[in-house]
C-alpha cells in the first residue's frame, strides 16, 4: 500500500504471531486472549487494548489485528519480547504457539490512503495497516506519528502509561475505546469495572505544554514538540489542558 508519503513503517512497532492448533480456525486463540486483554477480540478488529496487573494497572497496551488462523499483536518493540513471555505464561496447556513475526510490519498515515484502516481509538489519529516487510527500512514514520498523536492528546506505550504504575481507566482507555464492560473477565477487570460504574477515575494522563508540566506529575517530557505527559488530578487541573474529547471527564469525576 502505498499513498505518496517517504515513509509510513512504524519501525518501533512489532508484531506478536498467537496460532491455535492446526483445525481450531483461530477460535482457541480469540478464547485464550479473550480472557486476559482489557477489550473484545472476538467481535470487529483491530481494537486496541491492554494487558493489565490484577490490580488493573496498565503493563501492556496494543492493538490485536484478525489474521488467518491467527490474532496478530501490534505493540511496542521494545518490550514486544517481555509480552510474548508473559502470554506464554498465561497460555498453560493450550495449544497455542506465540512468537514475534518479523516479517509483517505495521505501517500509518495521517490521512485516509487506499486501504488501511480508522485507528481504532479516533478517526482523527489516522490509518494503520500491516504489510509483509519486504526490504530493511531507510526511513521511519515513527517521530511524525509521535508529534500527530501528542497533537490530539492521546497517550500510549510504556514511557507514557508507566509499568504497573497507572489504572487503565486513568489511560483515557473509556474514550479511546480500550475497554468492553461486556465481553466478560479478563485481569484486572473487577477494579476497572468498578471505577467505571461508580464514575470514579479521579486521575488522568494528559498531554500538556512543556511550561505547564508538573515535574511531580510528569511521566515523560517531548522537549522536540515542547510537550509533557502528565498524571493530573481531575479535580484540581486546568480544564484548558484536556482535549476536546476528554471533556466529559471533567464533569464526571469525583473526589
């Protein structure tokens, strides 16, 4: 696919390969992580979703893509290993093989091309797609997606979430669409549902000006865009900093 741009490889993205057993059709792949990730994997793909503490802290967060006989995991490269690890953990006796695939890459245009697909979190974030990787790339679409997606006040990945340090719901993962409050247990689920149902998420990651970032609440700083992550208290933040999208948090939370 390809629509005018030097580059759309993501090239700090990987892709994790979960396989059923030969004949399953990828039904004991869908049921194993079904019962683990933060969204639904066996309705309409990609969603992005989270691998959580029992706590429901976030550890993990990615995108799962429907492949044939397979669900595909895009997530961060850097820590693509440690997550394969962890879901061969949770896998038992299950005949399931889980590996990173080098060779499907994930690509992403700020604009609707020719064939990728909404990002599932907002329209507005652009297109991602996966292609087989054919040749090392020359150049990365990596910083330009970085700089889009902190323009919008969405945040991912584990510098921004933290490891085991920030609540799913405190990810904006309500609004991203990075939960189902439907599709049944997974880790994490009993404090996530909670907080939701009680309207509770009293804390936020939020996109910030640099000069207006809390060293105490910051996650990470972005000096190249003059921008911070971070971890603010709903009642007590400038209501100037939220995203359009994130408004309704405002209202909502409670102390």
């Amino acid at each position: 696919m390809s629509d005018g741009f030097t580059s759309t490889r993501l090239c700090d993205r990987a892709i994790i390969r979960l396989t059923g057993e030969e004949g399953a059709g990828g039904n004991d792949v869908a049921e194993f992580l079904q019962g683990l990730v933060t969204n639904d994997v066996k309705g309409a793909l990609p969603v992005w979703a989270a691998l959580l503490s029992a706590q429901g802290k976030a550890l993990f967060d990615f995108f799962v893509w429907p492949a044939k006989d397979a669900l595909l995991i895009d997530c961060e490269a850097a820590h693509a290993e440690e997550l394969a690890k962890r879901l061969t953990l949770y896998r038992l006796r299950r005949k399931i093989d889980i590996a990173i695939d080098p060779k499907v890459a994930v690509h992403w245009t700020a604009h609707r091309g020719d064939g990728g697909g909404d990002d599932p979190r907002m329209a507005a974030l652009g297109q991602r797609w996966l292609e087989p990787v054919e040749d090392d790339p020359t150049d990365c679409a990596d910083e330009a997606y970085r700089k889009h997606r902190l323009s919008l006040g969405v945040v991912e990945g584990r510098e921004e979430l933290g490891h085991d340090q920030t609540l799913w719901l405190e990810c904006n993962a309500v609004e991203l669409h990075g939960v189902s409050f439907s599709k049944g247990c997974y880790i994490g689920q009993e404090n996530t549902a909670r907080m939701n149902w009680r309207q509770k998420v009293n804390r936020r990651l939020v996109v910030v000006p640099l000069e207006k970032s809390d060293e105490k609440r910051r996650r990470v700083a972005y000096d190249a865009h003059g921008l911070a992550i971070d971890h603010l208290r709903v009642a007590d933040a400038d209501p100037s900093l939220f995203p359009k999208w994130l408004q309704g948090a405002l209202t909502s939370a409670e102390d």
